[in-house]
C-alpha cells in the first residue's frame, strides 16, 4: 500500500501547487478560462493503481475535463459574482442521467418528493430556525449533516420515506457534496417573509422549491441562475454538454456498482479549481502579498508534513487526516503569531453573526458558509497547537503539533519572508495585527487553505478503493466550533441518524 499512499499524496499536492503557482502568477490580472489549464493537466495524469476502481477515478478525471472543454467553449473569463456555481451545474445532470438509466431509483427519487410535500411541520421549523440565526454561522451546504443544513433536513425527511436503504443515501448525497443545484433550505422563506407574505405562504413556497430541485434538477438550476443574474455563459448549454459529455462515463460507474451516491459526488467536488478556486475573484484577492504568502505557507507546511510521514502511513485514511489537520495547525500557527486563537475568533466571528442576522434578513443562505468552515478548520488547529505548547511547556526548541501521531512541520512558516515580516506592510512599528486581518479575508474564503483541491483528489482516491460506500456526507462529528465553544446546537444535529 506504500506505492497507493505516495500516489495519493502526489496528486493531491500536484492539484494545490497547480492552483496555488498559478494564482502567484497571475494575481492582479484578468482571469481568462485557458488560465485553468494547469489543474487540468495535473488531474488528466491521475490513474488508478491495482487495488482502485477505474471507473472512479474516471468520474473525476472525466468530469474535470468536461468542465474545463465546456467552458472554453463558452466564454473567455467568467465575473467574480458568478464563480461560485460553477461546482453546481454537475449533480443535476448526473441526477437525471441515473433516473433515465434506473427506472427503480427514479421511482424512489418521486417518492421522497411526495414526502417533501407532506414535512410541512419539519421544513417550516428548520426555515424558521435558520431565518432567525437559531442555530448561529451553520454550512447550509454541508459535506456533513450540522444542525441547520439543508442536508440535515433532508436526512429527517429520507427516514420517513420507504424505499432502499442505497437509494436514500444518493439521495442524501446529492445534497451534500453532490450539491445539487445551487439551492440552500431557508432562501424562499426568507425573502418571502420580508416581502410580506404570511408564515404558511411563504412555507408552501419554500417547499415548492425544495421538491422543485428534485423534480426538475437541470432547469431548477437554470431558474436559480436566471434570478441570481448569472450573465458569464448560458448554463443551459453548459448542463446539456455535461450531460452528454459524461453519459458514458456515468454508465460505466453504474455497470461497476459504483455506489449512486459517490457517483452523484466525485464528479461535482472535482471541478471548483476551473473557474471558481482559479478565479477573477481569488486573482483580486491574492493581491495582497500577506494573503498569498498565507496559502503559500499552509500549502508547503501540507507538503512537508505529508512527505515526512509516507513511511509510516498505515492507512488511506491517515492520508487525508493528517493533510486537513496539517493545514489546520498551519493557519491557527500563524492566527497565535498575532496574539490571537481559535476561540477568540470564533467568539468574534458568532457574536458578528447575529448581528448580520439582524442587518441583513434576507442575506443568501451561503453567507456564512466559509466562516464556519474557517472556525472549524482553525478549532480543530487550535486543538492540536494547545497540546503541542503543553508538551512543550516553558523549554526552547521547536513547536511540534501532532495529528494522529505524525509531526506537522510547521518549519515552512518561519521561512516565509512575508509572513515573518508583517512591519513591510503597515505601519512598521505597529505591525501586531497584519497577519490576522488577510486571515479575516481568508475566512471568508478558505477554499485554499482547508483544502478542497486536496481533499477532492484525496477523497477520490479512497472512495475508489471503497466504491460501494457512500463517503458523503460524512457520518461522524464535526466537532463544530461555534458549537464546542459557544453555542449548544449538539442535540440538533444528524450524524449519527445518517441514513
């Protein structure tokens, strides 16, 4: 297995240094689509080994390579505003692909759409819950089931409808990394409260559309370009190539016994770096050298600490582990280098978010997504750099953080000339918070840092090696910050009900 762990660390670093190398190049520029080219070229050298499934690994690779051709086919450059769908337009069309080819889980798909129509009770809670903060900075969107997120709803509602347990979980699935559509529980209700209907009205449209996102995935999405002024290329087109691009290789999973719900998942995660992770937006962003100094830091801090470990990997796992906690130390490393931590800033972060309820009531059922998983990220960080400086206690040398048993090397950081030289970039005598406020940016952005680039290839891998388990959502704990630390949602949450 020694030869699967290094591949799998191979590709996963190859797909963030792709991304991160050409953001340095090209930060402060026109983004323009051939500027992805280099996560493409990295992706298309992914393989299986003898132990994985080809059909997997096809779903990514595929997907990525449809995106990418679809794309450049379509337009030049796409507008910050519009990036962020642009990992949406995949799982409707895969969803209508498997109810064409399987007549038994279409019939099960209608039948959860019947049991939508009938969890008035369970859906106006939840849209009342999330429209009024009730929960605190929750994912909407989430890869796992946190109180609040429209795939925890959507699991309460799985576990009233009779049909196959495999079933139930792709359809869970689609709604979590899959990510169908670009919908999030709560936005109907949301602004058809303030826009002055009643309570039950603006819940029977709220419903409408969560059956609506099921019913018709591909023009459900349409709509939601449509009303959120999407201009950058005709998503109709885009979803209708996707489909025919991908058919082949959607049966090809089928015929495998790839598991419906990693077939719903691989090829949605994958493809976020064109145009979205390699973007105009994080091109504006990246501007700022501390900021990109940031991602360059936490990338080299991954890369160190993963090399190191190879030998001693004992199983996939592991992997991707010790890659999210490496990051993880890395950020909360540099957030203690000004003076502040994971519980400060989530406090700061929770108690700012009940006031942007109160500001902004409508505010898009996203808002708060990434600031969630920032805290998350930097708690989990925090955890493992508390016990470190126990350990190290009052003695000099290193600080050595450990996530399941392996070192983090966190030596990357004390080399980067800009993160350990913030007076260049203020006022010199007074450079104490430099490195916190491009981490503020990055919490609302820390797609790089987390990373998705290599947790997709990551996740890949694995569910290759396990094709006929659904890996999404994750059924275990998040351990969400806001929750360990400030808020007490626990008894709301879903993972271990995960159909």
């Amino acid at each position: 297995m020694a030869e699967l762990y290094e591949k799998m660390v191979q590709e996963a670093m190859m797909a963030q240094k792709a991304d991160v190398e050409t953001i340095k190049n090209k930060r402060g520029t026109q983004f323009h689509i051939k500027d992805t080219k280099a996560y493409l070229d990295v992706v298309e050298k992914m393989e299986a080994t003898a132990e994985q499934s080809e059909s997997v690994i096809n779903l990514h690779v595929d997907s990525v390579k449809a995106h990418y051709n679809i794309l450049d086919s379509l337009t030049d450059t796409i507008r910050p505003e519009d990036d962020p769908f642009v990992e949406h337009y995949q799982t409707p069309a895969i969803l209508e692909i498997l109810c064409y080819e399987d007549s038994e889980f279409e019939k099960s798909l209608n039948k959860f759409i019947e049991a939508i129509g009938k969890a008035e009770a369970l859906i106006g809670k939840e849209v009342v819950r999330r429209y009024g903060g009730f929960y605190g900075p929750t994912c909407v969107v989430d890869f796992a089931l946190m109180p609040g997120s429209t795939s925890n709803t959507i699991n309460r509602i799985l576990k009233t409808v009779d049909i196959p347990e495999n079933h139930k979980q792709a359809i869970l699935a689609a709604k979590s990394w899959g990510m169908n559509t670009s919908y999030g529980i709560g936005e109907v209700f949301a602004n058809e409260i303030e826009g002055g209907t009643t309570v039950a009205q603006a819940v029977e449209k709220e419903i409408n559309e969560i059956k609506n996102i099921y019913q018709n995935p591909v023009e459900a999405q349409a709509e939601l370009m449509d009303g959120a002024g999407h201009t950058s290329f005709d998503v109709r087109k885009y979803m209708s190539q996707y489909r025919d691009k991908m058919e082949k290789t959607i049966k090809a999973a089928m015929d495998d016994d790839v598991h419906y719900g990693n077939i719903l998942t691989v090829p949605a995660y994958c493809v976020g770096d064109i145009s979205h992770h390699i973007a105009q937006s994080t091109f504006n962003m990246c501007k700022d050298d501390v900021t990109m100094a940031i991602i360059e830091a936490t990338t080299e801090v991954m890369d160190s600490t993963l090399k190191k470990a190879l030998p001693n990997f004992k199983s996939e796992y592991e992997v991707l582990s010790l890659a999210t906690g490496s990051s993880a130390c890395a950020v909360e490393y540099i957030l203690e280098l000004d003076g502040f931590n994971a519980p400060k800033v989530v406090d700061l972060l929770t108690q700012r978010f009940h006031n942007y309820v109160q500001l902004y009531p409508t505010r898009g059922a996203a808002a708060e997504l990434h600031n969630s998983d920032f805290m998350d990220m930097i708690y989990r960080g925090w955890g493992h750099i508390d016990q470190a400086r126990k350990v190290l206690n009052g003695s000099s040398g290193t600080l050595k953080p450990k996530v399941a048993g392996f070192e983090v090397d966190l030596e990357p950081i004390h080399k980067n000339d800009v993160i350990m030289n913030p007076q260049r970039y203020t006022y010199p005598a007074c450079a104490i918070t430099v490195r916190f406020s491009s981490l503020m940016r990055l919490a609302d952005y820390p797609c790089l840092l987390t990373s998705e680039p290599v947790t997709a290839t990551l996740m890949t891998n694995i569910i290759a090696l396990h094709k006929e388990s659904p890996a999404s959502p994750a059924r275990t704990c998040k351990n969400c910050a806001a929750a360990s630390l400030v808020d007490f949602r626990h008894n709301h949450c879903q993972w271990r009900e995960a159909v």
